[in-house]
C-alpha cells in the first residue's frame, strides 16, 4: 500500500546531452532587465568542450573536457564478491524494466522541464505539478496504456518513478486505503471505481491546527439532524481547522474526521466523505480551502488547511462499513474489535514510511559510495616535493577506514530497513486482506494482532526516520564541500527528509505508544499469561556477564545481546511503571513519570525488531551464498555499531576486554566489505532519474556532470554579467581597464603540456 507516496522526487535531470542553446540570446552589450522571468527558464547556452556524459566514453585521464574518473567505478565492480546484478533482482525485482518499459508513456510536455524547477516560483512550482499529474492520467486512461493503468492499480509500479508527481499520491494510499476498509458496500460501488480512475482526487483530513497525535482531542464536529437526514459539518473554533492534510488544495474530496453527535451525545471519531470543490473549481459553499505556504522541502506545494462553516452531506456520507447511524439517529455501534480497523490507513502510512527511510538512506548511501570511490584525496607519498611532476597518486576516499565507517554505516543500515520494510508490507497486507475479504472469525483474529502491529509500525516509523535523517546528513557531509551542491542529489535528501521524520506522528508520542505496550507486556508476564510476537524476548533469561576469551561477535551471539538489551529495558520500564502507580500516581501521571525510560524501550525494542527481520528475511529469501555473506557482514555491522556506539546500554553484561573484541570486528568487517561497497550500493538499483545526482552517477563521470549542471543557471546564459548595471556605479572602470590591457587570451606554456 501507499507505494505511489514512498517519493517525493526531485526531477532533476540526469545528466545526458549538455543543454541546448536558447532560441535567442541578448547581446553582450544589453542590460540585464532583457532578463525577464519566462527568459530565465530557458537552458543557457552549453559549453563546446563539454561532451555529453550519458553513455559517453569518458578518457581515463584528466583532460579539459574529462575528469579521467571513467575507469574508476568499473574498477571497483571488478572486485566485487558477488553478482551485483542478481543482488539488484533480488531487491528490486523486475521494478526496474517495468519503469524502462513504460517511461515513454510519459515522455515530451510537460515532462520534460522539471530540471529547471529551482529557477520557478512557488506558484508555478504547484501549476507545473498538476499538469504533468492531470497529462499523466489523460495518457493512462488511453486504452494502449491500459496495461500500465492495471499494474499500477494492484501496486505493481509507482507514479513517483515516471515523472514528479507533486502530492496527489495521497488519494491513492491513504484515502483509497480508507475507502478500501472502511466504506460500505453500498458506498464502494459508488465511490471506489471512480477513485481507483483518478477521476476524482481525495484527501485524509484527521490532523487539526490544535492537535495531532491525540486523535480523541479533535474538535471539528459532525452533527446529525434528523429532520433532514443529514450530518452537519462544523469547525467551531480557530484551533479545529484541519491542518496538514497532503494535497488537499487539489483535491475534490475528502475523508473527514469529526465527532460524531447524535441528540447531544458523543460518541467519538467518525470519517465522512465530504466535497471540497464543485465542477469548476471552486469551493463548496461553506467550505473554506487553503495552501499553507512554504515549507522545509520546495517541492510541497500541496499541503493544505480547511475550515468547514455548517456544511451539511447527506447521511450516507458517514463511513459505514463497521457503524451505521440508521434514519431515526439511533447509533448502531461496531463490534468492538472492530472499531480498531478505523486506523488502518494510518497504519499503512507508517509502515510506507519505513519503506521511504529505506530509499533515502539507499540513495544516500549510493551516492557517498560511488563519490567516495572517485575522490582522491591526500598523496600517497607526502615526501615528494614536486607531487605533479613526479606523478605520485592520490588515496581513493573510500580506503579511509572512519569513510568506510560512516558510509558503510548507511547502506547497512538502509538494507536493514529494506527487509523490515517488506516484512510489515507483508504483515499489514495478511490484516487488510482479513478486514476486507475475511470471515467473522478471520476480522476477530486481525483485530487481536492490532495492538502488536500497530506498536511495531509506531516503533519502526519513528527509528527508522531517526536514523535515516542521520544517516543521509552523514553521507551528504561525507561528500565534502560537493555534497553543498543540490546537483550532488544529496543535499535536497537531508533538508528534504525532514518531512517524513515529521509527518503521521511526533516521535516521542508515537514512542510512547510503544512503551505502553511493552508495560502490557510487562504486565500480562507477570500475571502469566502468554506472550506473542515481538515481546516473547520478555520469557528469556537475563545473560550473565560474558568472557571475552570464549565469545565471539558472530550473526547469533549479536542478535542475542540486542534480545537481551531489549528485554532488560522493557522489565526495568514495567518495574519503574508499577513503582509510580504503587506511589499513588494514575496511569497517565505514571506514563509521564517513567517517559524518559520508555522512549529508550522504545527504541531498543524498535532495534531488535529491524534486526531481527532482516535476519529472518535473509534466512527466507537469500539463497545465493556469495550475497548471503555479503548482506550477513552488513546485518552484523549494524548490530556492532549499535553495541559501539551504545555499550552503556548493556552496563553488567560487557566489559572493556568485550568492547575491544566488538571494535576489532568492527575493523575487520569494514576490511571485508570494502571490495564489495561499491556492488552493494549497486543492489539497491537506484536509477539515474532516481539520484538526480551529479556525485553518484553510474559511470562515475562526476566532474564532467558537476560542471555541466553549473552551465545550466541562468546566470551563465551570457558573458556579460547579470545585474552589471548595477555593480558598475561603484567599481573603478579605469583600474579594470588598465588590465584589459595587459591580460589577455594565448597560446599555452610548452612546460605546461608536460604537466
């Protein structure tokens, strides 16, 4: 689910032909208002020298027109341990060749000028969006895409990945997801096919400008009269305004949440389908729609905020899969079970955003990598005087072993959220299919689960967002003053990814919600009862402090100290718990007192759980022993950086002689996995139109790119300085004239060939 959300790409160009000519091009004695705004979208002139770097075969030496890093990447694929190649299967499957094989549909106008989107106003920004949004669906509807349309229907390829598709991915996740689980039947045949077409947009209005994470605080009100038979919707006060939804400014519709009021009772959070726009556009009477401005990433143009003044829909517009409101007002509830289903869509948004964590991190990874490969730095011998004469080389970066460290760090981490992330995929989807398709019995047995998935989405959404922030901040920094530039691809994702560390719920709330159900767990161990799925770590015995002459940091030995940590944690936090509410404390004023404890539960059982999913999915799915071993080191170096970088954590279990063992292995795992780095960023099978990235391009010609996306601003349209008529008021004309004299172009040095 919500696959066509996982992006939020920045359709920068991927480096082919250097950019043509403009069609016209002010002479160098016009003055910069020849400028105008339509003028600066045009590509300035190429360079001559520069040849195109897609799929040009680039010199092995540098020149003026190469960087002589064209051999460099080939080099380190050679040394490779494994087949890259079935590696990028294994990960991606055959998404790749679906996206090669229907990218034509969405080639020409207005596709193909979003790498010129950093010199486009705001406006114009969302205008552009939703032209290529509109054209696109234009284009599937033809019958000769029809296959495309299907594919994408059943998840099978992303929107994001043929061209930028701004912030309407939203209806076909989380409305739709809605629709999917809590509409009737009565309302699906209505509403589903339509939605499915795009041939209206819906949006996912919970979160209001008063509050967020406690959805039960809501204020906006649905309020039933009977004479009519319609609901009432009704934003009170200033603070009830629906605040944040995704692209509710271009949306049509949308699934609005509200209290529900019958003859003056509440009885609570209820969705309704409301209408936002008529048929030309504008807004339904009472109905107030807005775009809330800029935010961290440029590219959200369509995140808005709505206000609803006594806006009445007919009674059918309530959800009613699991509750109904019946013609009289009498309030027919859900099975209580049931009533839990309301907050899948929820659900199937965080567990997206694991999945957006990974790709992030991967591309992060791979560009640091492929960079880090290409850079030199540092002389091989510092005692040569003359370093160009004697052709002395240069260290590779990423034979550092702290680069080694910190990138490595990334792509191992960023695998690790790859499993987890198809494993909850696969989990949410075995719930969904129930709630949707299931018997009685089958519902009641999914609703049992939904405590469990619903802390282990809360847990993995907040780390993995945590941890990827830091991690792709890490690659961009790791990219050197390159890595400044938003041509390198890197430094968008780091700005950028606060968006997802942001959204679908605050990091220490949705921590709290785990720690709460690892104090049930708690709880329910020590009155006997059985435990099941992640917390059954709570029935393990606590292990003894361990000899460093007999243990060894192998895959089983890691995996049982992050067991253990996690479950030391969570008995301490059950402990603390008990001993606030023996001090007299209710239950929330106890939740407060242990806080700081249960976020750092929360985070430690979050852990276990990433490691412990890639463990099992690479004993499930991974049977070529050459990847097999390579992905093993990488599962290994994230539970021994968490150990490195966390020894604290397990206080009476490791002592300084274990810690040098855990830093040994952390040396030798960085040795082993150096001549695979450069395959195992290769895995992921991030494209070209997916890095946008100057630095981490496939054949490694950086430079020739890094340069040629320069030649692209507007300011180097023409020699002649833009804004001159302003700067030549103040300097000295005659000194710049006294060197028009004597500087000029020539002939080179003949030593200078020898260099």
């Amino acid at each position: 689910v919500a696959r066509v959300l996982h992006l939020l790409p920045r359709d920068r160009c991927s480096m082919g032909s250097p950019p043509s000519p403009p069609k016209s091009s002010p002479s160098d004695g016009q003055c910069a208002e020849a400028h105008t705004h339509e003028r600066r979208r045009v590509r300035p002139r190429a360079d001559p020298r520069l040849a195109s770097t897609r799929g040009a075969s680039m010199s092995g030496a540098p020149s003026p027109t190469s960087g002589g890093t064209a051999g460099l990447l080939p080099a380190e694929r050679a040394r490779c341990s494994f087949d890259a190649g079935k590696l990028e299967e294994l990960v991606q499957g055959k998404r790749n060749e679906a996206n090669a094989a229907f990218k034509p549909i969405f080639q020409g106008k207005p596709f193909d000028d979003a790498d010129m989107k950093d010199y486009w106003s705001y406006e114009e920004r969302f205008s552009r969006q939703l032209e290529r949004t509109a054209e696109a669906m234009v284009r599937i509807w033809d019958p000769k895409n029809r296959k495309f349309m299907m594919i994408h229907m059943k998840q099978g390829i992303r929107m994001a990945d043929m061209f930028e598709t701004g912030s309407l991915g939203i209806h076909f996740s989380m409305f739709l997801t809605f629709l999917k689980t809590n509409a009737s039947k009565e309302q699906q045949d209505k509403w589903l096919p339509l939605a499915q077409e795009g041939r209206y947009f819906g949006a996912y209005a919970q979160t209001e400008l008063g509050h967020g994470s406690n959805v039960r605080g809501l204020e906006t009100l649905a309020t039933f009269d009977k004479e009519t038979d319609e609901f009432v919707i009704h934003s009170p006060t200033l603070t009830s305004l629906k605040w944040w939804p995704t692209g509710m400014y271009a949306c049509t519709h949308g699934v609005v949440f509200a209290q529900l009021i019958i003859g003056g009772t509440n009885y609570g959070m209820h969705g309704f389908m409301v209408q936002f726009r008529d048929d030309q556009g504008n807004l339904m009477p009472g109905v107030e729609v807005g775009e809330m401005g800029p935010k961290i990433n440029a590219d959200n143009t369509n995140i808005g905020y709505s206000r609803f003044t006594h806006v009445r829909i007919p009674r059918f517009n309530m959800f009613a899969k699991f509750q109904q409101v019946s013609r009289e007002g009498a309030y027919i509830a859900p099975p209580r079970n049931l009533s839990k289903f309301r907050y899948i869509s929820m659900m199937s948004i965080r567990m997206s955003i694991v999945g957006w964590s990974y790709r992030d991190l991967a591309k992060a990874a791979t560009i640091a990598i492929r960079y880090s490969c290409v850079r030199k730095q540092g002389f091989t011998d510092t005692t040569v005087d003359d370093t160009l004469g004697s052709g002395v080389g240069e260290h590779c970066v990423m034979d550092y072993k702290v680069q080694q460290y910190r990138t490595l760090k990334a792509l191992a981490t960023a695998y690790c959220f790859l499993w987890s992330a198809r494993y909850t995929s696969e989990y949410l989807a075995r719930i969904q299919n129930a709630v949707t398709m299931g018997t009685d019995a089958e519902r009641d047995a999914a609703a049992a689960e939904m405590p469990e998935l619903h802390a282990t989405l809360s847990g993995l959404k907040v780390w993995s967002t945590l941890w990827a922030h830091n991690g792709i901040e890490d690659c961009r920094k790791a990219c050197g003053g390159q890595g400044y530039l938003r041509s390198s691809g890197i430094a968008d994702l780091s700005p950028n990814f606060a968006e997802p560390a942001t959204v679908e719920g605050e990091q220490v709330i949705m921590s709290l919600q785990v720690a709460r159900y690892l104090i049930k767990a708690v709880a329910e161990l020590s009155a006997g009862k059985p435990l099941v799925g992640s917390v059954e770590y709570l029935k393990d015995a606590p292990i003894k402090p361990l000899d460093a002459s007999a243990w060894r940091p192998d895959t089983e030995n890691l995996m049982v100290l992050m067991r253990d940590r996690a479950a030391r944690t969570a008995l301490k936090l059950g402990t603390a718990f008990q001993a606030a509410q023996a001090k007299g404390l209710g239950f929330d004023a106890a939740i407060n007192e242990v806080a700081v404890l249960g976020y750092k539960a929360a985070e430690v059982h979050s852990a276990y759980v990433f490691v412990r999913n890639n463990d099992l999915a690479l004993k499930g799915h991974v049977k070529d022993p050459n990847i097999n071993r390579a992905l093993v080191r990488l599962l290994d170096l994230v539970m021994l950086t968490q150990i490195r970088e966390h020894a604290g954590d397990w206080i009476g279990c490791l002592n300084e002689e274990i810690l040098d063992v855990v830093e040994a292995r952390v040396s030798e795992l960085l040795a082993e996995l150096r001549p695979d780095a450069v395959g195992l960023a290769d895995g992921f099978g991030c494209s070209e139109d997916e890095l946008k990235s100057t630095l981490g391009r496939h054949d490694g010609n950086v430079y020739e790119a890094i340069y040629a996306e320069a030649k692209m601003s507007p300011l180097n349209a023409t020699p002649r300085m833009v804004g001159w008529e302003h700067l030549e008021r103040v300097v000295d004309k005659d000194f710049l004239r006294e060197g028009m004299r004597t500087q000029r172009a020539g002939g080179p040095v003949a030593l200078a060939a020898k260099l």
